[in-house]
C-alpha cells in the first residue's frame, strides 16, 4: 500500500487552477512584510491562513482569519498565525486571499473507491458537511445530465436556486470546477482524494473554491471505465444452465431431506420436458428415474446441464467426466468451498480453474440452483417453483430468490429465469444481468447484492444491461463504511452505500429499499407500459385511500398529480354525483352505478393531461360477496344473485383497467390491500388472471410508477446520447 501524503492548499491549487477550477485570488508568502503588501494589492477585505503539506484541516487549529479590513490587521493576524505553528508542522507558509462573500456552501471532491474506483461527490459544504451529510457521489465517467441530477438531489438543493435575493448556483461554472477534478483523477492516478470545501456560491451565484485539500498514495486503481462488458462466458454456456436439452442430477438420492432427492423431485414437479438422468452410487430407483452409477454410464451429448449435489472432494473428477458426454454447464449446490475456510477457498480456485480448462459453465458452488419458466426447468434444492412470466432473478443470496419467486406466485406475475449466484466463483451476478438484457424472455431483471468484489466489472454489466432493458436491485450492507481518505472530507462521506446508489442513479438502475419494493417494481415493469411523463391521475371510491396515495406520490418530488381541464372536469361531472371530490385524486364519494368505474376510467386514461392513473377501492364489492358466501344464509335470500353481480362488478373493473392501459399505453394501476388479504378473491384473481399487477396499496402503487417513471426519463437521455 502507498504511503498517504497530503498536499499543502496551494500546492493542491495548483494542481487544479490549470485544469480550470475556479479559486479565489490569492498569494502565498513566507513573512509578515509581504503578507501585508500581498493584501494591499488583492484588495481588502482578506483573509489569512497558515499553511503547509502537514496543515490539512486548519480551521479546527485555528489557522485562518476572516474579514481582515487594513493593513495593521492583516500584520497583527499573521503574526499571531505563526506564533501558533508547531515543531511538527514542518515547512509553512502564509496565504492571503480575497475574502469571498456568499452564506452557501458546496463540497466538491473526488475519492477513488475500493470497488468503483474515482468517484466524484458534490454536496452541502463548509465545516458541517460531514454531519449533514447532504451529497451526492457519482463514478467516473460522468455522464451529461451528471451534475444537475446529483445538485437536484440534495435536501439542500432550494438553497442552490433563487433563494432570498440571491441569484441561482451558475451550475455552467461550476461544471468547469468539477471538470477540473476529474481531469485531476484521469491524470493522475496517484491521487486518492480531492477536496475543495468550502465552495461558495456568491449572492451572484458564482461558485468560488476558497480551499483544496489534494491527497496523493492511491495509485492502486484507474479511473478508466471502459462501457463495453465483455462477456466471459458464450450464449451456449448459458443457454445450456437455462435452456438444457436435457439435465443430471448427480448425487440422487432416496432419502426425501437430501438435497439429491429435492432437486431431482423439484425437476420432475414443474415437467421439465427434456431429458432426465440421475447418478446414485448404488444405481437405486430415485421417483421413478432409474439411476446410473456414474456420468459415464450415461450417452455422450444428450445433456446439457448437470445438477451437482455430491461432496465437494468428488466434484473435480464429475466435471470432467460431465466434459466427456458434452455438458456444457453445472451447477454446484455443494458446500465447503470459499464461505468454508482457506482450504475450501483453494479448492473453489481449482474448480474455477478446471472449468475454464473443461469450456464449462460453473454455476456456484453453494448455490440453490436454477429455474427457467420458458423450458419448465426446476433445477434446484428448495420451493417454490413460479408461474411463468417476464422477470428474470439473479440473486447472490439463494433465500432471496425463494423470497421474489414466492411473491411472484402470490400475484401471479411470473418469472422467466431465476438463478442463485452462490459463492460465484466463475459466473457472477453482473454475468446473469448481462445474459438476461439479451433473452427474449426477460422483460426486466430483478437483483440483490449484497457485497461488491468487482465494481468496475459490475459497473460495465449494469450499463449494458439497463440500456436494454430495465435492473432492479436491492442491496445488503448499506451500512458498511466504505472509502476513507485520512485527511478528506469527501472520503469520510463517500460511504461504499453512497457510491452505490450514485451508480445506480446515474445508469437509472433501480434501488429499491427492499425486498416488496423491488418486486413491485420488477412487476410493474413486467405488466405495463411505461408512463410518458409524471402527471398522475389518482381514482379513488373513498377519501382516504386517494389522500394517502397523494401523499405517497408527492413525498420524493418524482411524479405530481395531474391539474385536470376543464373538458375532463366536464365529463367527470356527467358521471359523478355532486358531491365528488371535484379535484385530482377523483374520489367518487359512494356515488358509483353499475357503470361508473369503467367510464371513469376511461375519461382519465384518455385525458391528454394524465400520463398515468391509479385504481384504488377494486375488491369493495366482492369482499361484501365473500362474506355474504361465508355468512351462513346463502344461497338463500336472494344472495345468490347479488354475490354473483357483485363478483362480476370487480371482475369487469379489473378488465376495463387493464384494456384501457392497453388502448392508450398508459399505465392504469390497480391497489387494493386485498391483494394480501384475500389474495384469492374475485378481485385480486381477476387481475392475476389478466396477467396485471394488483398492488397491495395505493403508496406501493405509486412507488412502483415513480420507480418506472425515472427509469424512463433517465433511459431516455442515455439512448439519446
């Protein structure tokens, strides 16, 4: 590891005045004499600060003096600065600068992180930028719409407009700043850090660097990202984990808690259509499937994919007897590799090694397995198997997987592809990502990460893949610290969660919070169009459910609710009695006909002012059914006939929603907590059965759509370019 060495302020200002940082005026002298002379000539008022390589944070030693109005205190506050050094300052010197006037501040910087490498952070500055914490961080390159995305996501960011007299933040001057510091970091790849803190912005809004903090010792990474991914593995390889003309399962068993027995029974549950072999030392009889004793026993290519539920010290020799019948992929769910210990983390190597060699697709080891709606595949150890659909998993955690394929048979939107990364140790999570954006099947990739080995790799697989198609992605670990510079104020705040969600914002991955909020997400993406714009219509049959979804909507500043015309406004008044909401969200105030809930819908989804509409209160009618059926009086009474009219009411709701997002490529949301409650209910299953999304509440609802909404603007910009 280099030696860390911090950079006096000038030297660091002069690293980065040519590149085009704009600074305030100053000079820097070694005596009393010239400091004052130095002053008279910048103009008062100045200030005064001592300077040298081992003074990185003056203001806290009380090395700087502010609002120096004449020649005698520009004397007296030098001389008291170097009264104030110490034996172990080493070389100083004094600076005299103008004194900026202005009360906001930015921090601009650039830290190398462990995982993404040069990374630029803009935030609230000044002395308390590391207790507000209000920034932003982005990895190199920048892209355009950068600077203005990571500026409008600050809390802070009102203060950068107009604000009280003053004139808004000259964003194009300090594009040239921050221009300077990536210049830097291309340049010189021994540079860890930069700090330029304060930055502040004049009542004009001219943005001035009034100090810079320069740390060299970090040439361990290039701040180079080259966009194009590489794939490491060919279509064939893949093709052969997810589309296998036929599967082994080696290592069956007849024992129903081992694995060899899950996985064989879990293949053969789905219907997998392709062959079906299995290897059991003893040859027994596993669900019908007579099993030979070893690979070789078995035809040469008429298997592609070879489920592995033996020992890890009996793998090495399978592959390579799987290589001689022409399989062309595994997956290892074996244990005692590299989560085990050292031994385990030499043996990995050698599998990984021996792959490579074979021309073999290693999936794992330590994983849970694979599945592959398309070609009926349940290749793996544990539940469930989904329905089939448009999403595609790729999860470094295999529990995860179980956790989104559950949730995708509770609402019915299926999966295309789900895989467990495992310990990863040939094909990671950014290779499936890859793959995935490239399959006709995938409409969008769901992920969780949890921890990073290779960022810039990663970094290059999420761009080629969200340029495709939509990624979304929870990660674990937010917590965890991330790069450190010793002296930066940028690297204390560039936490490896920060560096992370600045990716994700730049390429416009999706991040969401959790688990639901990812697979509300994937859905949407799996079910509807994409909306064109922000401007939402909220449908609602009572209050309270339309002004918490408002709330939800207007909470992160994404979508806003449509101002509907005076032509919708017409046409709703035809439909509705008095009484209704006359305002956006439309709640119907109970005044619903037979005909209400489609015609409404309609008059919002056509509206050229609504780019999306949100259904909230589908299931009223059928909930009443369900307990009308579960009362003990019916048939009888007359019930009969109003469950079944009550059933038909939401069934027909849900179908008029889902034709009209059809009719004019809107989206038109379905929300009811029934989804949840009664996930079996006419409403909710009429949805299913619809191939739609029924969102367990309005706030979900629109979380999903703001999701999808920045995915499409953000899209949107990176094609264009």
């Amino acid at each position: 590891m280099t030696r860390r060495r911090t950079l006096s302020e000038d030297e660091s200002k002069q690293l980065l005045g040519p590149l085009g940082a704009r600074f305030a005026r100053e000079a820097v002298v070694h005596d009393v004499a010239s400091a004052v002379a130095a002053a008279e000539q910048i103009g008062f008022p100045v200030v005064a600060k001592l300077v040298g390589d081992r003074l990185a944070h003056k203001s806290e030693r009380g090395l700087v003096r502010l609002s120096l109005n004449s020649a005698d205190a520009v004397r007296e506050a030098c001389e008291l600065l170097l009264s104030l050094r110490r034996a172990d300052d080493g070389d100083v010197r004094l600076l005299i600068a103008e004194q900026v006037v202005g009360n906001r501040e930015l921090i601009v910087g650039m830290v190398r992180d462990p995982q993404f490498g040069a990374t630029v952070l803009i935030g609230a500055g000044g002395i308390a930028a590391e207790v507000l914490a209000d920034s932003q961080a982005r990895p190199l390159p920048l892209r355009d719409h950068d600077l203005d995305d990571m500026l409008n996501s600050l809390a802070s960011a009102g203060l950068f407009a107009d604000f009280r007299g003053q004139q808004a933040l000259d964003r194009h001057a300090l594009a040239r700043t921050v221009q300077a510091v990536t210049a830097l970091a291309a340049q010189r790849p021994d540079v860890a850090s930069i700090d330029l803190n304060p930055v502040i912005v004049t009542p004009q809004g001219e943005p001035i660097a009034v100090d810079a903090l320069v740390e060299l010792g970090g040439g361990e990474q290039s701040s180079d990202v080259d966009a194009n991914f590489a794939p490491r593995h060919s279509d064939r390889n893949l093709r052969s984990l997810f589309d296998p003309r036929g599967v082994v399962i080696v290592g069956a068993s007849t024992h129903p808690g081992k694995f060899g027995f899950v996985a064989l029974h879990n293949l053969l549950a789905a219907k997998y259509g392709g062959r079906v072999a299995a290897t059991n030392l003893s040859g027994e009889t596993v669900l019908g499937v007579q099993c030979v004793e070893t690979i070789d026993d078995l035809p040469t290519d008429h298997f592609d994919l070879a489920v592995l539920c033996t020992p890890a010290s009996a793998n090495e020799d399978i592959l390579r007897a799987c290589a001689r019948r022409g399989i062309a992929a595994a997956f290892v769910t074996s244990a005692g590799y590299g989560e085990a210990d050292e031994a385990g983390q030499t043996a990995q190597t050698r599998l990984v090694a021996l792959g490579a060699e074979l021309g073999m697709l290693i999936a794992g080891p330590n994983g849970q397995g694979v599945v592959s709606t398309p070609s009926s595949l349940c290749a793996q150890i544990v539940a469930p198997y989904p329905p089939p659909g448009g999403i595609s998993i790729a999860s470094q955690s295999g529990n995860f997987v179980s956790s989104f394929m559950n949730l995708a048979r509770a609402s019915g939107v299926g999966v295309a592809r789900a895989v467990s990364a495992g310990n990863a140790a040939a094909v990671d999570v950014a290779d499936y990502l890859e793959w995935f954006s490239r399959d006709d099947a995938t409409r969008v990739m769901l992920s969780y990460i949890e921890s990073v080995v290779d960022g810039v790799r990663l970094q290059q697989a999420l761009t080629a893949a969200n340029l495709r198609k939509p990624v979304v992605v929870v990660k674990g670990g937010a917590t965890e610290s991330g790069a450190r510079a010793a002296a930066s104020h940028t690297g204390a705040l560039a936490s490896n969660d920060r560096v992370f969600d600045g990716l994700c914002r730049q390429l416009g991955v999706v991040r969401a919070r959790d688990i639901d909020e990812a697979f509300d997400a994937a859905a949407f993406f799996a079910t509807s169009p994409l909306p064109r714009g922000n401007r939402t219509a909220i449908l609602t049959t009572a209050g309270g459910w339309g002004v918490v979804t408002s709330d939800a909507l207007a909470r992160d500043g994404v979508l806003q609710l449509a101002t509907l015309s005076s032509e919708t406004m017409a046409s709703l008044d035809a439909l509705l009695p008095a009484r209704w909401s006359r305002n956006n969200p439309v709640d119907c105030a109970g005044g619903e006909t037979r005909d209400t809930i489609p015609a409404v819908l309609e008059v919002l989804a056509t509206a050229p002012e609504v780019d999306a509409v949100v259904y909230l209160g589908i299931g009223i009618q059928s909930n009443q059914a369900r307990l009308m059926r579960e009362g003990g009086f019916y048939p009888d009474h007359g019930l009969e006939r109003i469950v079944e009219y009550h059933e038909r009411q939401d069934r027909r709701f849900a179908q008029s929603a889902v034709e009209m997002a059809s009719r004019t490529n809107k989206p038109v949301l379905i929300a009811t907590e029934l989804a949840v409650a009664d996930a079996t209910g006419a409403a909710p299953s009429a949805v299913r059965e619809l191939e739609a999304m029924c969102f367990a509440s309005g706030p979900r609802a629109v979380r999903a759509l703001a999701h999808a909404y920045r995915w499409a603007r953000t899209h949107e910009l990176l094609r264009a370019k």
